[in-house]
C-alpha cells in the first residue's frame, strides 16, 4: 500500500478542527500520514491538534507565522515526506467521506508514475451542520490549458497529485504574490505538463461559507450582473494575467509550440483596443459557463481581465 500524505494547513479552525481530523483518521486507507502546518492561530487551533498529535503517531504539526493560505499550502509542499507516493491538499472545515483517498489513490494507480498526475473530484455542498445543500456541478467543458489560464476547476481540498508533480513543482516554485490561489497553480501544472483526472463521485463534505457563493443569486440575470461586478472587481489586479505570466517566466523553455503561441496570444494581444478586440472574438480560452465565457471576453475587450 502506497503512501499518502496529507497536507493541512490550519488558521483560526478550532470550531470544526476536531470534525476534519476524526474523519481522516477515519479513512479506509490506511497507510497515511498528516502534516498540518498552523499559520499563526490566536485560539484553541494548536493545542487541539497536539493532542490529536500526542494521540496518533501518523500527525506531524509545524508552527508557522501567519503568511496566508498559499504560502502556508506552499511551505506544506516543500516540507511534504519524500518518500510518499500521493499527497493530498486538505482544508480545515470540511469533512472527508471514508473512501476519500483510496478512490483518488485507485484512480491515480492506473497512470504512469513518471506523468506528472493531478486528481481532483467533484464535491458535497453541506451547510455548518453537515447537511446536504447541494452537489457541485461537473465541468461541462472539461479540463484544459485553454480553461486553466483563465478559470480554476480544481478545488483544492479534492486534489491529490503524485510524487512526480511535487518534483516539478519544488523545481519551478512560483513567486507567491504572482499565484491567484494554489490549487489554481496546480490545475495549471497538470493540464500543461501532465494528466488530470476528474472523478465526477464525491468523497467530501464542503461547509459553504458566503465568501463562496458566487452566482447564487435568484435569477439568471442577477445571477450575470453579481459575476460581472466580481469579475470586473478582481480585473482591476488581473489576477490571472499575473499568474499567467509567472507560469511563463517559469516554464517558456519547456512548453510546446502551441501552449506557448496559447499563452502568448492571451499576454500579450492586448496592446490595442482593436487587438482586444480581435482576440476575444477568436480566443479559444474558455470557462467552464458560456455566460462567463462571454463575460471573460468583454472583460478583456475593455482591457480588465
């Protein structure tokens, strides 16, 4: 049985902490390990997980200084047990079904080790009681280079990559500031380099918090205004043009012909109102709803995307 660690990082989680530990301590594959980094929790954080700790030989806890989540996930990665096969990201609030990793590691066991792999899954959307809102929606275009660099699928609490992934990431570790999110990352470095895969099965509880609740609004036109107003707040930083090209900086000299003209094209046709133009007319670039599609190509019509 392949190892699998776990890779957890923590801030201010004491109120649903104990829930997330129990159930992957209760997982039904066994050969795990639990790496927790804390970044910096003023409550009952790190004095519960060292008692989990003190408990269960297979918890290891790092006491950081707060640096926020990517850094936090980052540091997490770079500190990861060499020897393990898979590790998996692992948020604080959620709740694992038993057959979390062992669907991933079984799915994940079908590929060639030397492909740089990344598993992510669809998910329960559950309310702070547990209780089923919703189900996530499956991907209705797919993974790909052309949605990566403009839109993340890849939940990160669902991913689970391999040893050769870390290798590639630990060999071009992005500048932080330059990173939308890490799971974003990671959805890049898999459709560029290696092999996705989505498992449209849950095996996760994911608590729904109002900071993530985009396009819930109760009509379809509300519902394009609300993401319009969201997309056009976060095009003012171009989050994903500045992740694009750090992933350029990094990786240019290892793409193929085509993912560089992709990429390119998307950094650098904007020069020019008629060049944006032109360009979101022809893009391939896609997100995963049509509406955001359209949205995305009059955003970066208007040079905010």
């Amino acid at each position: 049985m392949e190892k699998v660690q776990i890779l957890l990082s923590t801030y201010n989680g004491e109120k649903y902490i104990r829930q997330q530990l129990d159930s992957l301590l209760g997982q039904d594959y066994t050969n795990i390990s639990i790496l927790i980094r804390d970044d910096g929790s003023k409550d009952e954080t790190v004095s519960i997980v060292e008692a989990y700790s003190k408990k269960h030989n297979n918890i290891t806890l790092i006491k950081g200084e707060n640096k926020g989540v990517i850094s936090s996930f980052f540091e997490l990665i770079l500190h990861a047990s060499p020897d393990a096969s898979y590790y998996a990201f692992c948020d604080q609030d959620d709740f694992w079904k038993p057959t979390k990793v062992s669907r991933a590691v079984s799915l994940l066991g079908k590929e060639d080790t030397r492909t740089p792999l990344l598993y992510f899954s669809r998910l329960d959307i559950v309310d702070e009681q547990l209780q089923l809102l919703k189900h996530s929606q499956i991907p209705p275009q797919g993974a790909g280079l052309e949605n990566a660099l403009i839109q993340n699928i890849a939940t990160g609490c669902t991913i689970v990559f391999n040893r050769t992934m870390r290798e590639l990431f630990q060999a071009h570790t992005p500048r932080i500031e330059m990173v939308t999110m890490h799971d974003a990352w990671f959805y890049l470095l898999g459709t560029a380099f290696g092999k996705v895969i989505y498992d449209e099965q849950s095996h996760l509880l994911y608590r729904q918090h109002s900071s993530n609740t985009l396009g819930m609004a109760d009509s379809k036109l509300k519902s394009a205004l609300v993401r319009y107003k969201t997309f056009k707040k976060k095009g003012h930083q171009k989050p994903y043009t500045t992740q694009t090209a750090e992933f350029y900086r990094l990786f240019e000299g290892e793409l193929q012909d085509h993912q560089k003209k992709l990429i390119h094209d998307f950094l650098y046709k904007r020069q020019s109102l008629l060049g944006r133009i032109s360009y979101a007319v022809s893009t391939p670039l896609y997100r995963q709803n049509e509406r955001d599609t359209l949205i995305f190509k009059l955003l970066y019509a208007l040079d905010n995307y």
